[in-house]
C-alpha cells in the first residue's frame, strides 16, 4: 500500500500528464485500497483527455490511436463507477 499511494503522491504531484498517467499505472499495478484506485482510475481518464485535448477537438481530428486511448480514458471511468457501486455497498 505504501508504494501505490508512493506512485499516486508522484502522479498529483506532476503536471504533465504522461509522468500522471505511468505513475497512476504503477499504483495501480500494485492493487492498491479501493479508494486510492477510484480516484487513481479517475485521474488517468483527466490525464488522458488533457494530453489528447479532446475536449477542445471535433471527431474529426482524432486519429485512431487518440481514439484508443479515448477509449481507455472511458474505460477507468467505468472502473470509478464500479468501485465507488462497492464502496457504497459496504457503507
């Protein structure tokens, strides 16, 4: 546990969103408590769409490997759901 929120500490600490993205990657690899993941997972969907601009760009501009990680980004979000459904239930 201490080396995940090591790694998650590093990724609030950075402001470039690769460094955020590898080390919330690294936290989680290490399985951390289920609210260090929650937010771990929410953080990387932000870090993905602040990289690729998304918010800022039409469709159109986004190449296959954008939509890649665009897909990932709502993958982690659909972890947050999952995980915050948990720690609701055990409450």
């Amino acid at each position: 546990m201490d080396e995940a929120f090591t790694y998650y500490q590093r990724a609030m600490e950075s402001t470039h969103p690769d460094v955020v993205i590898a080390n919330l990657d690294a936290c989680l690899v290490l399985d951390p408590p289920l609210q260090i993941a929650m937010f771990a997972y929410r953080n990387i969907a932000g870090a993905i769409w602040e990289k690729f601009s998304f918010a800022q760009r039409s469709g159109k501009t986004i190449s296959n490997e954008e939509f890649w990680w665009a897909q990932r980004a709502s993958e982690c979000l659909r972890r947050v759901v999952a995980i915050f459904e948990c720690l609701s239930e055990s409450d």
